[in-house]
C-alpha cells in the first residue's frame, strides 16, 4: 500500500494487545483514520492475563524469596514481643487484588493513549467480511446489530489462548489456565502444574515462593525444553533445592476432580494428587471464525497466519502481527511486527523484521535472558562459535549479594570475535542482558566490550570478563 494517501488511509485494526495497540500508535502518527476492534480491554491477553499479571505475581514471589536468604546476610525478623519471625505469609487474595489493579490500570493507561491520539475504539467482536471491511458484533448490544467499518489496510492482532485438552478441562475453580488464577483466594495447598515451558515454571516457581507445595508434571527430560540446557539445569536443581517436586518424562494423560481436590493421570498410569491443577500446555492462535479463509489469508496448518517479514499476509492490504501469526510468542515482537506493518502499510521507511538480535527473558528466580544464537544452534553446528561460561559465584558483587547461582555466557564469531549471542542467568537478567543485545545488534567484537568499563563490584563486570576471556591474539 506504499503510496497511499496516508491522511486518507482508513486501518481497521482487530485486536488491542501489544501487536493491534502499537501499531494503531505508529498509524496514527502516521495520519491513518485508525479503529481499533477489540473484545476484552485494550493491552489485550497480555496485559489483562498473561505477561502484566503474571510478571506482578512473580514480583511478589521474588520479594517473598528475598527473606530466604536474608538470615546468610544477616538479617532477622522480630514481632513486636521480641521472638524471632520465621516465615513470611503471602495473602493470596490480596495479591491478586493488587495484581488485577494493576493490569486494569495498565489497560486504561494504554487506552488513554491511543485516544489522545486520535484512534477510535470499538468494543466489539470483529471478523473480515472481505479484505476492506470488518463487521464486528458490538458489545452490550443485545440485539444482534452490527457496525461494519471499511478499512484501506486492515491488520489482523488476536492474539492466542490457552490450549485446552478435552481430557483436562478447566472449570476455574480448581483445574485451571494460565488466565484464570487470579481469581484464588487462597494459596493452593498442592498444586500441580502441567507443562514446564516457560509458563508453566515461570508459575510453578512463583507459587513455591508464595508458599505452595508445587509439583510440576514435565513431559520432557527437563524443565524448559528449548532453553539454553546450562540455564534449564540451574533452574531444575534451584527448583528441587527449594523443594519442588519435579517429574521428569512424565505427560499428562487427562485431569479431574477428585473429593475436595484434583487428580492429575499421567500416560503411564500414575496418579498425582493436588489441592489445585495449573494447565501450562501451550497455546492456539484466535483466527478461527474471522473469516480468513473466506477472504483468502493463508493460513499455516497450526492456524497461524503465515506473514513475511514486514507483516504482510498472502493478501494485499491485511497485515497480520503477534501470537496469531506464530512468529515469536513475545509482546515485543508482537509491538515491532505491528508497527513496522504500519510503517509499510502507509508509505513510511521500514526495516524488514530482525529475529537474530530479539532478547527474551524467563522470569525464574534467577531469571534466564538470551539474545542472538544459541547454545543449540552450537551443538548442532549451524553456526561455528567460541563459548565462554562465567559462573556468578566467582563474581564479587554476586557475593555481596549472596547470588550463589547463576553464570553469564557469551558467543563469539570465530574469526572476527564478533559478539553473537549470549545468556546471563541471574536476578534481574532482564536488565543485564541489555548490554550483550546491544553488542549483537551493532556488532561489537569481543574486545570493544572487554575494553568498556563495568562498575566496580557489578553482576556486568562478569559481562566484560567473559568478552575479555573470548580474546584471541593474532596467529
Ligand atoms: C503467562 C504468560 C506470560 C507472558 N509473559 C511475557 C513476558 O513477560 N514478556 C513478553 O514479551 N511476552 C510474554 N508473554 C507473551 C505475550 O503475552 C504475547 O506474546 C502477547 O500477548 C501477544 O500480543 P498480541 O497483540 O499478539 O495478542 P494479545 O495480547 O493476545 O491480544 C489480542 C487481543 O485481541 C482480542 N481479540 C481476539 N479476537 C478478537 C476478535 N475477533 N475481535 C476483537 N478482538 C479480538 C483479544 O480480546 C485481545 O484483547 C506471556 C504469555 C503468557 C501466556
């Protein structure tokens, strides 16, 4: 659509999360007409359900866990009488409540935003009727009416949703998504928590911390299959340490109530018991029903759209971005493939999507972030690397901290010593991974970030001391 009259572009967007909300911002400033079409709140599943709230949840996990190590720093708690306090109490359902806060006013901060700027928002379920016109069924109208809006460019952000067995149905009482545990009250006694991606052990952690039995049923050989194996084994062994149970090989035939609790039935015909069931098994696109297969959108068999790498999809004018297109299940890829559909859309320069420097994080106790190639890539041999391991136990300030787990690794470019990925397991990985990001994205070798000053003691000196060790004189 390059060439269009962006003042007169009309953009009909179906969805408000990070991919339909961020592009609506660009195509706006851009001078697009924009409507947003959206059915839940805009910040969409991931601020209402998923990143937002889980991300607050696992803050206050990560506060509770500070106390476990603060006797070693030596601190202790006392009541008002003098006895020394041993635990720390988590009230779930305050938790929640301020969880929920919290995501309600992120949504309205983003719906502010995107009306100060102009867009118009629709509360609604929408659906194409072709490739320039959305009908969408409007919410609160009872009557069965619908509003149908006309577009120039339509973009396709809905996202996805928890996958559902029919063996393992969620009543969202005891058996339960992802998106539905916000509702408790009180803390599980026992939970189960089928699926150990990052979802499943980013939770089954948070609610160990809160204070939970935790089992976590794993279909694979260990927890985070597809992570870097270094930073899956010192989850897996902090899990275990805080007293996890963690069954390896083992994949969830079906789930039911049982009395007052949840039976969990494994394919080899064990049985594991809880209080509650946490279904962390993946998620299905939302593109059923939207009439994409009527208006020729290609779709993949999984039901992701199939897009190229500026958001187009196999029909001229509709873009598609985020978890409904299955690139990378990230708001902030999301949030980049809306907005530089957008930027094409309306006639603005555009750089085609960039996986190779994206950075992600798992919010683990530590955390896990990687940017660039990975350690599989390297075992594989499809890229030819130099690796190098820092543990954190050797780092200075890690021992004032008392972080005795964690390591930072980097990669290296055989040759030019090239920095092209890395992996920092630590707390708060998601900041110190910024600095590595920035070394692949402007590819920086080795010794340009040997040669930049960390503080003294930092987490990051054993950043540059890794990049130090990756040195190769001349031959
Ligand atoms: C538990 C969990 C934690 C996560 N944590 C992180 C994290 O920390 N960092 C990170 O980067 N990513 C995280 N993610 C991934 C992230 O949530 C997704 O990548 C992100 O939500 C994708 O954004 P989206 O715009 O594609 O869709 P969504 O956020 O799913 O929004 C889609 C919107 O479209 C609406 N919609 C759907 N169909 C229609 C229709 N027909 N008409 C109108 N509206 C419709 C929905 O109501 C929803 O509001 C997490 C995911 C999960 C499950």
């Amino acid at each position: 659509m390059a060439g269009v009259n962006a003042r007169t572009t009309r953009v009909v967007i179906l969805g408000g999360g990070p991919g339909g909300y961020e592009a609506a911002l660009v195509a706006a400033h851009l001078g697009g007409e924009v409507t947003i079409v959206d059915r839940d709140g805009l910040g969409g599943a991931a601020v209402l359900t998923d990143c937002v709230p889980s991300k607050a949840l696992i803050s206050t996990a990560d506060y509770m866990s500070e106390f476990e190590t603060a006797a070693d720093l030596g601190v202790h708690l006392e009541d008002p009488e003098g006895d020394e306090v041993s635990d720390a109490v988590a009230e779930l359902g305050e938790v929640n409540v301020r969880v929920k806060d919290l995501a309600a006013a992120q949504s309205r901060d983003i719906t502010d935003r995107v009306e100060e700027v102009g867009v118009r928002i629709v509360r609604g379920t929408g659906r194409l009727v072709s490739a320039t016109r959305v009908e969408v069924a409007v919410e609160g109208d009872d009557s069965g009416a619908t509003e149908t809006v006309d577009a120039d460019v339509v973009l396709i952000a809905t996202g996805a949703t928890p996958r559902v067995m029919d063996t393992a149905q969620p009543d969202g009482e005891r058996i339960l998504t992802w998106q539905q545990i916000y509702e408790l009250d009180a803390l599980p006694e026992r939970l189960v928590v089928v699926g150990s991606g990052v979802t499943g052990a980013e939770l089954a952690q948070a609610y160990l911390g809160l204070g939970s039995e935790v089992v976590l049923v794993s279909s694979r050989d260990r927890v985070l299959p597809g992570e870097d194996p270094d930073a899956a084994t010192v989850i897996e062994d902090v899990f275990t340490r805080r007293g996890m149970e963690v069954l390896g090989r083992s994949r969830m035939a079906g789930v039911e109530r049982r009395g007052d609790g949840v039976v969990v039935r494994l394919e080899d015909g064990r049985e594991v018991e809880g209080s509650h069931a946490l279904l962390a098994v993946g998620s299905v696109p939302q593109t059923a029903g939207l009439g994409l297969e009527e208006v020729g959108v290609e779709l993949s068999p999984s039901g992701h759209i199939a897009v190229d790498r500026v958001s187009r999809t196999s029909v001229r004018g509709v873009y598609a971005a985020g978890d409904c297109t299955g690139v990378l299940p990230l708001a902030s890829v999301a949030a980049m493939q809306g907005r530089i559909a957008m930027s094409h859309a309306l006639g603005d320069a555009v750089a085609p999507l960039r996986l190779g420097d994206v950075s992600a994080n798992i919010f683990t106790d530590p955390e896990i972030a990687t940017v660039g190639i990975s350690q599989k890539a390297l075992d594989e041999g499809t890229v030819d690397a130099d690796v190098v391991m820092m543990p954190l136990s050797r780092n200075p300030r890690a021992k004032m901290m008392g972080i005795t787990d964690g390591f930072v690794k980097l990669f290296a470019q055989k040759g030019s010593g090239a920095v092209i990925g890395g992996v920092v397991v630590a707390p708060r990985a998601s900041e110190l991974i910024f600095p590595v990001t920035l070394a692949v994205h402007h590819r920086l070798n080795v010794d340009q970030v040997a040669s930049t000053f960390t503080v003294y003691p930092s987490l990051t000196g054993s950043i540059a001391e890794a990049a130090r060790r990756l040195h190769t004189t001349a031959p």
